[in-house]
C-alpha cells in the first residue's frame, strides 16, 4: 500500500459507521420526515456523547464528525426533489 494511502484510511472508518447508522433510516423505509428525524436525533446524540466519557456512545454518535455527515444530508434533502 502506498505511504499516502495510510493517512486517509481513518476515514473509511467514519464512513463505514454512517453508513451503518443510516442502514437503520433506509431499512424502515426513506421518507423526508425520517430521514429529518434522523439527523435531529442523531445530532442530539453526538451532543449527548460529546458531554460524556461512554465510549459506545462515542463509537455509534460519532460527535467529532456527525456534523458533517448531517450537513451533507441536509444538502442533499434541498437538493433532491421529493414527492408528496
């Protein structure tokens, strides 16, 4: 593996646990109204997480960088056009 490819690697990691969170969101069926409720909750968990040492909690909110992958789905909800 090049020694460039090593330093990025962190981030499949982030990207692997979003994806897994959000598989709860897609399993239950994509609507707006879930998909908002998602991030509101998910928002308040990082929160929730951030203010504690739990570990687990930290693993499953991600507080470092839900913002981001909350950010990027919000982005993408006024972007895409959703039927009624």
């Amino acid at each position: 593996m090049a020694p460039g490819m090593t330093v990025v690697l962190w981030t499949l990691w982030q990207e692997m646990r979003f994806y897994l969170l959000f598989c709860l969101v897609v399993w239950h069926g994509l609507t707006y109204r879930r998909v908002t409720i998602f991030c509101l909750l998910w928002l308040v968990g990082s929160f929730v997480a951030n203010s504690g040492d739990d570990k687990t909690l930290k693993l499953i909110f991600q507080p470092d960088y839900a913002q981001y992958f909350i950010a990027g789905i919000a982005i993408y909800l006024m972007h895409r056009p959703w039927a009624p």
